[in-house]
C-alpha cells in the first residue's frame, strides 16, 4: 500500500485539522494568560464570528470561554472530517455513496443534504424549536455529510487510489 501523500493532500488536512482543532482550542487559548495566546484565541474567534451564526451559542469548555462556533458548525466539520476518513480508505472513490460520479443528480443530492443546516436555523428562529446541541449537532452533521461525500474525491484524487495499490 502506497503512503506517500501530495503536497496537496498535506496542506488539505492541516486546514481540516486547523478548522477542527480551532474551535476546540479557542477557549483553552483565550483562558491561558501565556504570552501570544490569547491574541490567537482573538483570531479563531474573529474567524468563528464571521461562519458560524450562533458562536454565542458553543458549548462552554474553559469558563467563561466558549468553542468558537456552535455545535451545528462542529457537527459539519466532524462529518467533513469523517468523509476524509473514508476517502482515505476508499479503493477508487467509485463505491455508490461518493455523489461526484452522479453529475447533476449528484449535486441534487449533496445540495439537499447540505440544505439541513439552514433548515434547522430556520426551525428555531420562526420558534419551531429552541435551541439544542442534541438538535443542531446531526443536522449540521448531514449537511456535512452532504459536502463532503460530493467534494472528497475531488479534494483527494490520488488519495483513493493510493489505498488500492
């Protein structure tokens, strides 16, 4: 089995590892009173104000520090980060679920999918439902799903074929 990774592949998963561990690390940073620390804590907040539309809403991880976006934006990334997996262990991105092989239809589907995340903000804001990381967690984890089984094998080509050498 060939390991070797692109320089592509690497730069690919130190900014999924960045977007994962940022928010998770945010708290931590902004808590620590240790030289550059909280200014980057500042920076991953800044970024989490500006994609997440409830940041207000993280889960509260080093007191009075919250994560840095909420957990329907978590959710999203920990499904990315789960086609990541998947693709690094798919033969050849050819099995039924990578929807990138299906053209349009494809499209149809991961943009369905990827619509369950401003459904759910929709649901709580008209009052449907309050707010409720049981709630916004696998709705954010669809619409990631959804991105990610139609992006991955684009993202990593060589990196399905890889595995099955």
């Amino acid at each position: 089995m060939n390991r070797r990774r692109s320089p592509a592949s690497l730069w690919l998963d130190t900014l999924l590892a960045a977007l994962l561990l940022g928010p998770l690390l945010a708290p931590f940073l902004a808590a620590s009173q240790f030289l550059f620390l909280p200014r980057i804590a500042h920076i991953i907040y800044t970024m989490g104000n500006h994609v997440c539309p409830q940041p207000e809403m993280g889960v509260v991880l080093a007191p009075p520090w919250t994560m840095a976006v909420c957990m329907r934006c978590y959710g999203t990334l920990m499904a990315v980060l789960l086609t990541r997996v998947w693709i690094g262990r798919s033969p050849a991105a050819q099995e039924w679920y990578w929807l990138h092989q299906y053209g349009g239809r494809g499209w149809a589907v991961a943009i369905l999918l990827m619509l369950f995340y401003p459904l759910e903000w929709a649901l709580q804001h008209y009052g449907v439902w309050g707010y409720s990381n049981w709630v916004v967690f696998p709705f954010g984890a669809i619409a990631g799903l959804g991105l990610g089984l139609l992006i991955m094998p684009r993202l990593y080509p060589k990196a399905s074929l890889a595995a099955s050498h």
